[in-house]
C-alpha cells in the first residue's frame, strides 16, 4: 500500500470510462465490462459516495450499429453516428444499472454551457440535485450538435478533458480514468519492453505530454497525451486522478481501498483530499 493514497477521505468522485473498455474490438458493447461498471459504481453509492459518471462510446456504439469498422472523418457522420449510439448506450446503462436498483440520469453537454455563468448555474443545479438524490449522473459531450464555430466554443475536444472539467466543476475529490493502459509509464510500453509504470505522479510536465503523444483506438479519440492534459487540471486544482485499465472495471473497489493500482496524480502539497464544499459550479 501507498502511504499518500488517501481513499477513505473522498466523498464525490468521477469516474470517466473509455471507448476500449466499453467496445469490443469487433465494435460490439462489452456488456461484461458494462455489468462490472454498474455493479461497483452502484456498490460506491451504496457506501455512501456520491458518484459522477463520464462515459465515452457513443460514436463507437453506432458504429457498432451500422457495423462500421473504421470512424469516418466527417463530422455529420460522426454526429449521426453518436445520435445513434448514445441511445443504445443508455438503454444498456438503464437495464444494467437497474438490476442493482440503482438509478441513473443522462446530462448531455456543450463547452459553451459550462462557459456561461447563467447556463453554467442550470447545470450546478441539475447535478447537485441528482446527487443528493443519490442518481448517478453519466455524463457525456453532447456531440450531435457539438462542433467548433468561430469563438463559440461547443467542443471540449474529447471526454478525457470533460472528464477532468467535471471533476473541477463538482470539486470532486476524486477522478478515476479508466482507459486501455495500466497507467503512465516512462516510456511506451507498447514499443519499450523496459517502459516502467510510474506510480505517483506531482506534476505534468510539457516534456512527459510529448512523450505521451498519440491517438487512441479506432473507436474513440484519446491518447496518452490527452489523459495527462486532465491529469494537469486537476492537479492544478488541488485534486487527485488515477489513471488505470479499465478492462475489469471493478478494479475501482480496489482503488478505493488505497491499493496501489496505476499511477496517482496528486499536488505536491497537502497531500490530504481537500473537504468538498458540495457544490457544482
């Protein structure tokens, strides 16, 4: 166990999982992996937390749908595409998170909602009163109309980066990012049989982003290097990530329970979780 690892003390976290962990290779949902999910974030509820979810996989689920295997470049396409994957993927998130009695919501959103003040207080709103409720709300970019126009900005670009908005926004204690890669490691470990995983990390800097360069998988947009921009606001902001492989996504109990597990982002000083003022804005 890990000495800074603090657990006990985090009462709202968000949990972001990825397009790999959600998608099979040949495009179909892993509703295995989706059980697990619904099962733990249902069982942390149950503890007492409140929990966030920010979940990717629309585009892939249509594609999934159409039987598409490559994700085309236009954004009509894209968008289409998410319209009709988000469905499939609240359906499955609907029956799955039922079976534990759990209940769910789905905020769908903009960059431009959470940039004004107005609109940002309607969001506030909605997610203080579903958490206090106990719902989990999953959360995900409205991409059917999301698109980047002038200097209305829609887009946060991708949900490693909506993820660790969230995070900031509800001060969370926490952010869980799970992703196809056991954390963030010295070097590739795809192509470097020495890559080493790094288990705490204090800060980001411009060098380890470069060397984390990269797109994700075929069925989402993320890479390495998206993930430590996240991992940069929310240390800036006095909370902690961890970064993990979300193939089992129960791996979050274990998390939880101060077990070494990926690699934890953390500020330099206080290392203790700060108090969450319980509010989302």
């Amino acid at each position: 166990m890990q000495s800074n690892r603090h657990m006990e003390n985090v009462s709202r976290l968000v949990v972001k999982i990825g397009t790999s962990s959600l998608m099979h290779a040949n495009g179909k949902l892993n509703l295995q992996a989706i059980d697990q999910l619904s099962y733990t974030l249902t069982g942390l509820v149950n503890e007492g937390k409140q929990v966030i979810l920010v979940s990717s996989g629309a585009i892939g689920a249509g594609m999934g749908q159409l039987g598409l295997t490559k994700r085309p470049a236009q954004i009509a396409k894209q968008q289409a595409l998410a319209s009709i994957g988000q469905s499939e993927l609240m359906t499955v998130y609907q029956q799955r998170f039922a079976a534990y009695g759990q209940k769910i919501s789905q905020v769908l959103l903009t960059h431009d909602v959470l940039d004004y003040p107005q609109s940002r207080e309607y969001v506030h709103n909605t997610m203080e009163q579903l958490l206090s409720w106990g719902v989990i709300p999953v959360v995900n970019e409205n991409d059917t109309v999301a698109v980047d126009e002038l200097d209305h900005r829609t887009t946060f670009g991708d949900n490693d980066q909506l993820s660790a908005i969230v995070a900031v926004r509800s001060h969370a204690d926490l952010l869980i990012m799970l992703s196809d890669i056991d954390g963030f490691f010295t070097n590739n470990p795809h192509k470097d049989p020495n890559a080493k995983l790094i288990n705490v990390l204090h800060e980001v800097t411009e060098n380890s982003v470069k060397r984390a360069g990269g797109a994700g998988t075929k069925f989402g947009t993320g890479g390495m290097a998206t993930k430590l921009k996240a991992a940069a606001n929310v240390l800036a902001n006095g909370q902690m990530m961890v970064l993990a492989n979300g193939a089992n996504p129960s791996i979050i109990f274990r998390i939880m329970n101060n077990e070494e597990i990926g690699t934890l982002f953390i500020p330099k000083e206080g290392n203790e979780v700060t108090e969450n003022d319980g509010t989302f804005n």
